[in-house]
C-alpha cells in the first residue's frame, strides 16, 4: 500500500457495470475499493451486501476491498464479508454492542479491521482498543449518501487522530470519507489523512484517471 491511498467509493459508480466500473477506477490508478454497505436502519439509505462483493472476486478483482459497515447490528455481516473477500472492514461502534468482540472477530478472520467515526462522534470508543484496530475512518459527512459537503471540522479530528496513530507507534491507516475533492485533498493530507476515499468527485467525471492523477498531483505538493 502506497503512503498516500486513494479510494473510490463505488457508490457513486454505475450499478448496472459493477465490473467494469472497478476495473476502470483501478486502471486509472486507484489503490483500494471503498464498499459502502447500508442497511436502512443505522442509516436512511440501502446499498449492497456481501454477494456483491464476492460477485467482485470472481469476477477478478484482487485489488482490497475496503467494506464500509453502515449498519446495526454488525457481527453477522462480518463472517459473511469475510467469506466474501473483503480485505478491510470498518464499523460504526455505536452500531456494535460489543466493539472489542466485533474487532476481534474480523481479525480472527484475517482482515483488517477499522472503527469509524461519524461528525459529531468523539474519538474516545479508541482509547481501550487502539492495539487491535488496523484502520481509523473518519467521517466528513453524515453518512447514507454520496455527493454531501466536506465538513471542515473534520480537520480537527483528523489531526486528533494522527497524534493517537504516532503515539501508539501501530500502523494504522487514516482515512477520512465524505466530500473529498482535488480542491480539499490537500489540506485534509496536511491534517495527517494517508487514505482518501472519493465517490463522486471520481465516478461522476468524464475521466477517471484524470481526477486520480489530480488528487495525485495535490498529495505530491
Ligand atoms: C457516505 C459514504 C461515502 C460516500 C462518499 O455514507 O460512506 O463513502 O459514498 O461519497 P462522496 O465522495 O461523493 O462524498
Ligand atoms: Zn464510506
């Protein structure tokens, strides 16, 4: 995984060519594949489940697949992504009764496993789990849909997050989701952001490659 990773939110891409989308976003230098998976209950939205993303493997994708639980509760969809090839997957832990168990159980798995923060949600679910989290994801919008406004005091708790990453001395990704553009990416990376998830500023362009080789170029400043 490079220093700086960029990951499309394929809910922003085209349903009906699943495939074709991820193979597109990958061949225009994408690093990971962000899998926004909602229930209709922990948020006002629904999405796509595990057959997805096992649909994706076999079709071929092996680039990780970064899967995005926005639902409540979370521990049986863990065993079923784990089966279906995720790489990462992230929770809310207000959706999890029991966030130590949850995490351990997508480790046990052998994923990565990462806590996610809403807007208004403090960092403090962490302080008694940090040795078991591979992945913070901070959200920069309300999460449910795609296409919001970047909420600039994420930048806070990015640089919150970054002082609790290098005091634990782990590696553990920073990612932060939700109105990320080539006009913000920079300034969320000075905040101490490493991974950068995008939905519509990548698949509602005409060109992928060229808004991932912006955001490239931004990051390289
Ligand atoms: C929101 C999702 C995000 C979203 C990002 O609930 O978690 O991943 O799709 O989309 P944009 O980049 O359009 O804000
Ligand atoms: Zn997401």
């Amino acid at each position: 995984m490079p220093d700086y990773a960029i990951a499309p939110s394929i809910l922003s891409a085209d349903f009906a060519r699943l495939g074709e989308e991820v193979d597109r976003v990958l061949e225009a230098g994408a690093d990971i594949v962000h899998f926004d998976v909602m229930d209709n209950h922990y948020v006002p939205n629904l999405t796509i489940g595990p057959m997805v993303c096992a649909a994706l493997r076999k079709y071929g994708v092996t680039a990780p697949i970064d899967v995005h639980l926005m639902v409540r509760p979370v521990d049986r969809l863990i065993g079923d992504f784990l089966e279906a090839g995720a790489s990462y997957i992230t929770f809310h832990p207000e959706a999890s009764d029991h966030v130590d168990r949850s995490l351990q159980l997508i480790k046990s798995g052998g994923a990565r496993a990462g806590l996610v923060f809403n807007p208004a949600s403090s960092l403090d679910a962490l302080k008694y789990v940090m040795d078991k989290v591979d992945m913070i994801l901070l959200m920069s919008v309300n999460p449910g849909f795609g296409g919001q406004k970047f909420i600039p005091a994420t930048l806070d708790k990015v640089r919150e997050a970054r002082a609790l990453i290098d005091a634990s001395g782990r590696d553990i990704r920073l990612e932060v989701d939700g109105g990320i553009n080539t006009q913000n990416i920079r300034e969320i990376a000075q905040a101490g952001a490493d991974t950068f998830v995008a939905g519509s500023a990548i698949f509602n362009a005409p060109d992928y490659r060229a808004v991932i080789d912006q955001m490239r170029a931004e990051l390289a400043q």
